[in-house]
C-alpha cells in the first residue's frame, strides 16, 4: 500500500510497504529517508503531511542497497513542524558505506 501527498515546498511524501496505508518506508519524492537520527516527533511530521494526527510509533525501515541516496538524512524536527522540510537534515545523503546501519529507511506508524 501506498499513501502519498504533495506539500507546498515540493516535498511528496509516502508511505510504501506496509501492512496498512497509515504505516510503511517513509519516502520523499521518490527517495527513502534515512534512518540515523529519526524519532517520534520526526515520524509526527511526516504523518501530519499525510493528513493524519500524529504517529503512534517510529523505526527502522527496510535496508537499500550500498549507493543509494536517501533524500534526507539526520532529521530533527521538533515535532510542531507542519513539513519535513522546515526541520533541520541534511539533504541528498549518500550511503556508500557497506555497514548496514547507514543504509536502513525510516518507518512510521500514523494514527487518525
């Protein structure tokens, strides 16, 4: 299942391989956001994009292969943030690193 949505700063956000459409691989415009640094109030954001309330949970994501490019990465919202992208990251994060841990998607889990 996938659920997505456009924001006004461009940023389409979407949740792919879940068991339900309100949790999955967090994806902006297409690319995975890495998992380093993701938390709670960073999965609220990206739910809250989706147009649901909030998130009931947050995770590690499914591993990509070596060279992907996450298109976030170090996310550090607040969690009163209406877009991932007024949070602090780094932007187009290159994972060349063979250690699996650089290379996990973050997950979500949204709640009405």
């Amino acid at each position: 299942a996938v659920v997505s949505t456009q924001s006004t700063w461009g940023y389409r956000v979407q949740l792919k391989g879940g068991n339900s459409l309100k949790e999955g691989d967090v994806y902006i415009n297409g690319q995975p956001i890495n998992s380093f640094g993701w938390d709670l109030k960073d999965a609220k954001v990206a739910c809250k994009m989706l147009g649901f309330s909030g998130a009931e949970s947050f995770g590690y994501g499914n591993y990509h292969n070596r060279y992907t490019y996450f298109k976030m990465y170090n996310v550090a919202c607040t969690g009163e943030e209406d877009n991932l992208a007024d949070c602090p990251h780094t932007v187009n994060y290159y994972a060349s690193s063979s250690y699996s841990t650089y290379r996990r998607g973050a997950w979500v889990k949204c709640v009405y």
